[in-house]
C-alpha cells in the first residue's frame, strides 16, 4: 500500500491554545478513513491545514511522497465543507462549474445523477435552499469531482436520516468503482462505523486512538461481573474505563480477546457485550487511556 498524504509533527496554536500537537497521521491509497473527535478537539484545524486554508505553525505534510510547501494545495484533491452557503446569488448549477474547473476528473453525467438523486434543482439560487441542501451541493462536488484525495469536514451535519444514508450508500458504491482516498469528519459516529474502513480518534489535538474498524469491533468490549473476577480477567488487558457498581464492576476494555478469554470470563462469570464506535469514544473520552 502506498501512502496517500502523511502529517508528520503538525502543531498549531490560535493564541494559547493548542489545537493540534505533533500530530502524526497517514492516509494510505484508496482507503476511507473516519475523523472523530468532540467539539474543539482539533479536526477542522487539521483539514484545514491539509487544505491549504491555514499553515501550521510547524510540521510536515507530504502527499504521494512530495512534501508541501506552506499554503501549497495538494494537486487532485477536494475539500468539502458548508461554504456552498456563501455563494449566495449563484445558482446550484453555477456553482457546480465553478468546481468543474477545478477538478480534472469531474464527471457531469454523474453530477447530472447526483442533482437527481438529492433531489437538488440545478436552477434554483443556492440562498433559496434549506441548510440541509446547500450541504448536498458539497457533497455533490465531493462525489463528481472523483479526486484522488478527497476531505469532507461534516458531510452530513443538517441532512435527515433518509439524506444522510443516501449520501453514504451513493459514497460506497462510487468508491467500489472508483477508489479512492476519503478522509470524512463527523460527529455522528454510529454512522460512520459502516463506511469508514479506518479510524482516527482525535482529543486535545492529539490522537487518541486510531485503528482499523475490523479490529476496533473485535477489540472494544464492555464486561459486568464481581468486582475481584473483573480484576483478575482484566489484569494485563487495556482498560479504558471501570466504575464500581454495588458489589460489581463494569470496565470497558481494548483488547482482542481469544476464544480462552470468552472461557475464562464465563468460568468467572463476567458478561461480556461488544461496543458500539460511540460508546467505545464515549468510554475513552471519559475514561482516559
Ligand atoms: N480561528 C480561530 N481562532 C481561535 N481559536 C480557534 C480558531 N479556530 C479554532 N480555534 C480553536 O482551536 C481548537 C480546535 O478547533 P477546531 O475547529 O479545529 O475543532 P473541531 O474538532 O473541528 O471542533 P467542532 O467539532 O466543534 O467543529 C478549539 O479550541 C477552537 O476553539
């Protein structure tokens, strides 16, 4: 696998505060990847940065190995985020030229497929639509514009439900046919867990946790059983989190557990449930590492 774009040691500061530090990151070839983290941990910073929008105060950035230098755009890539909204007096399919000239690979028929299928009217001003519509313009162009490396900073934030799965079916099934690397912020966490293959946890600036998605669902456990068994199956496993509850405890763990643990914590009587990517960010969140 070659990598796509590699952050090495990016750092940035509005004033006091630090809103990335020595991050490291990787984005390999043709991978999608999810971007988690609470309000302020840092994550329109970071894409931001990528983007050309700010420079770090230091750090690197290479994509496909080429190192960029400050404010310099990665070439074939897109940025998705709600500046739809600011071009007010356009109409949709305006704008939508404006992005073509952009992107080298922007496909009209499937531009032509995705006004449909979002049902966004290509003649209507951009001011005249819901909130939720101007985001699908964005998405629009994140899908068309087929660039090799493409960020969506909120992708779904004010679309409905219906919206919302359209969006990451419609990504899924472009992506099966034309791969490529997709890095996608979201608060909406649940959601993402079907789409993204990779996980980046960010908190603080930094990275908390970041793993495939495969293993995050065969590593993150939540256990509930005596106090002193939960100690002992948990002694050289990962914890994140534990509370004592009456004479029990519960622990949230990260940790691929064998089949001889499933037997030792049924002989110690510990339930053991899978959690989901929220609760597993809720846990770390709170629980620390
Ligand atoms: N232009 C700015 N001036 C001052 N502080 C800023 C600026 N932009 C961001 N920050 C601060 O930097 C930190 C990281 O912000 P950032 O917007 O990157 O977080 P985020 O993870 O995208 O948050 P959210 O999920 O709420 O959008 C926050 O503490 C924020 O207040």
């Amino acid at each position: 696998m070659s990598i796509a774009l590699a952050c090495g040691n990016l750092t940035k500061s509005y004033g006091t505060i630090a809103a990335l530090r020595n991050l490291d990151l990787q984005l390999e070839e043709n991978v999608i990847y999810g971007l988690l983290g609470r309000n302020g941990a840092g994550k329109t910073t970071l894409l931001n940065i990528i983007a050309g929008g700010i420079a770090a105060d230091s750090g690197t950035i290479q994509v496909n190995g080429k190192r960029l230098g400050k404010r310099e755009l990665p070439e074939n890539f897109c940025y998705v985020r709600d500046q739809y909204r600011h071009f007010g007096e356009a109409r949709v399919i305006e704008a939508l030229q404006v992005a073509a000239n952009f992107h080298p690979q922007w496909d009209w028929n499937y531009a032509r497929e995705l006004l449909d299928l979002f049902l966004v009217d290509p003649d209507k001003k951009i001011r005249q639509l819901s909130r939720g519509t101007q985001s699908l313009i964005g998405n629009i162009v994140g899908l068309a514009s087929r660039a090799s490396l493409t960020l969506y900073d909120e992708p779904v934030l004010g679309l409905d439900v219906l919206m919302r799965e359209r969006f990451y079916k419609t990504l899924l099934e472009d992506y099966a046919n034309h791969p490529r690397t997709i890095l996608l912020s979201t608060h909406l966490i649940d959601e993402i867990a079907p789409v993204a293959e990779h996980i980046f946890i960010l908190e603080s600036g930094s990275l908390l946790l970041q793993d495939d998605m495969e293993k995050i669902r065969m590593s993150a456990y939540l256990l509930r059983g005596n106090a002193e068994a939960v100690a002992s199956f948990t002694e050289s496993k990962r914890v994140l989190y534990h509370e004592a509850y009456g004479r029990g405890t519960l622990a949230a763990i990260y940790e691929q557990l064998a089949d001889t643990d499933f037997r030792q914590a049924r002989e110690l009587d510990i339930s053991i449930e899978a959690l989901s990517l929220q609760k597993l960010f809720l846990y770390l969140i709170e629980g620390g590492l």
